[in-house]
C-alpha cells in the first residue's frame, strides 16, 4: 500500500482535510503505513508509552531519585512531600503536581530507568508531565490520551521533516522547545479538533523557546536539562490555554519551525550539546567536569 508523506503543516493539515478524519486518526493511519503495522498495532504500541509514561510518573515521584553523578537529588519527591501541606503550593495543589511528575520522569531518565523519548530523553518529562496532569483532572479516558500522543508525534514529525529534534543540530530549543511545541498541540486535541487550534498552541509554545541553547554540565542530561523540563510543561500548558481560548498564532507553525532551525545554524557550536559553552562553562560547572573525569 502506498505510505503517507508530509513535508510540513500546511501538508499535513491539507491532507488530513481531504480524507475527512480528524487529525489523530489521520495519524494512526499514517504511522501504520509508514511502519506496516496494522492500526491496531501502532495503537498498542502508544498505549505501551502511555502506561510506561504513567509508571514514571507514579514511581519517579513516591521514591529519591539519585543520579551516579550525584547531580539529581530526589527533586520530585522533595516537591511533592513540600506540597503535602496544601498551604506550601503557590498557587494550588495541581500547579504543583505538574511540577513534581516533570521531574519524576525527567529523574527517572537521569537514573537510568526506562523512558518515552519525547521528543528525545533529555526532554522525556514535559510531554507526561503536563499532558497526563491535566488529563486527570479533567478527567479525560486513556483513548482519548492515546490519541494526543499521536497529536503530538505528529507535529514532531513536522518539526523533524523542516529542521531536526536534536539538541546538537539545532541546540535545545529544538529538545525542550519541540517538546512544549507537542505537548501544547497534544493538550488542546484533548478539547477540539479545531486544527488552528493545535497550530497555534504549538507555534506559541515553540516561539516561546526560540534561541534555546543546549549546555548540559558535564554532558550529562541533567542540569540544566531536568529543571527546563518543568519550565516547558507550564509553558505548553499555557500555550494551549490561550489556542483554547481562541486565540490564533500570526506566524503558522512551519515558519516558527524554519525559525528555529536558522537560529540554531547560526549558534556556535559551544551552544549545542558540546558542554563547552553557557551554563556548562560556568567555574563551578568546570569544577564539576574535573571531578567527574577524576571519579
């Protein structure tokens, strides 16, 4: 049978118009060509991600999640222990819960436990840490979840057909910056179907993140990286919150994506991934890189 392409947006939308189904199913058919599975197969496959997003979730935030670098330290749970005390949460209980399963997932990824790339493993806690959480306090069933993650995998296959979804290539912005630019997308098909809608809390939330550099210490995917996550959960949330609220982007989404990759062609090659440059050549960022290669 033939497979289904879509070099960006524009594509993919003007496609799925033609065929009549809405974009997740869209995309359940498209990967189950491009893949020969059966739809059933590939659902299967994503529901094996959700279940495995849920468990991160669920035992990165009830246990100490310490890195072999020692530079995670248990944050998730030392969020959700702090926000017990529903008076500690700054603005209420469930902001705070996005934050601590952000950082469980993130966390469980810096111990070593098994992930969803998200896009990529160094941005695997935004995409469970916003999406899940607001899907349980709206209550939304699994099917429907299972269907925003295709969402999602299809705006990161836009993102990758333009520019690319690596942290070397195009700096973080193309890690942390695709992975609110899908989760803001995936969030809103949980409400509408409204294409425009997706469009534009995707474009948002990638706008948001553009010029986003990758300068992990030490070259480990955890500081900066873990704490970004969170920054881009809530940044996708929002995203999505104004799309919801009719809100339209002025620049559709596969010019931000083509933005994003000329930013990141511009950056010195210090800004991507290389730990030679930002925060990773900061003197106690150095101190660190000693001690590691002396360990």
């Amino acid at each position: 049978m033939k497979k289904i392409k879509f070099k960006n947006f524009a594509e993919l939308r003007e496609k799925v118009l033609k065929s009549g189904k809405s974009l997740p199913d869209f995309l359940k058919e498209y990967e189950a060509l491009n893949s020969e599975q059966t739809i059933e197969e590939v659902v299967r496959r994503m529901k094996n991600a959700l279940n495995t997003m849920k468990k991160d979730i669920a035992e990165g935030s009830n246990k100490e999640n310490i890195s072999r670098t020692g530079l995670t330290q248990g944050g998730a749970l030392k969020v959700k222990k702090y926000s017990l005390d529903k008076s500690n949460s700054l603005i209420c209980p469930k902001f705070t819960e996005i934050i601590y399963s952000t950082l469980a997932v993130s966390e469980t990824n810096a111990t070593m436990g098994k992930i969803v790339a998200a896009p990529t493993a160094g941005a695997c806690g935004v995409l469970p840490g916003a999406l899940l959480t607001v899907a349980k306090y709206k209550k939304i069933p699994d099917d429907k979840i299972i269907d925003a993650l295709f969402v999602a995998g299809g705006f990161g296959e836009v993102i990758r057909n333009i520019a690319s979804l690596s942290g070397a290539r195009h700096g973080c912005q193309a890690e942390i910056g695709s992975a609110s630019a899908m989760t803001a997308a995936a969030i809103v098909s949980l409400f509408t179907d409204d294409l425009g809608a997706m469009e534009s809390a995707a474009a948002f939330a990638l706008k948001n993140l553009l010029g986003l550099v990758c300068d992990p210490i030490g070259g480990y995917v955890e500081i900066p990286c873990i704490k970004r996550n969170v920054a881009a959960a809530f940044n996708a949330i929002s995203s999505a919150e104004m799309a919801l609220a009719g809100i339209r982007t002025v620049i559709p989404f596969d010019e931000v994506v083509l933005a994003m990759k000329r930013i990141g062609e511009k950056m010195s090659p210090t800004l991507k991934e290389t730990a030679e440059g930002g925060l990773a050549a900061t003197p106690t960022a150095k101190k660190l890189m000693k001690k590691f290669k002396n360990e």
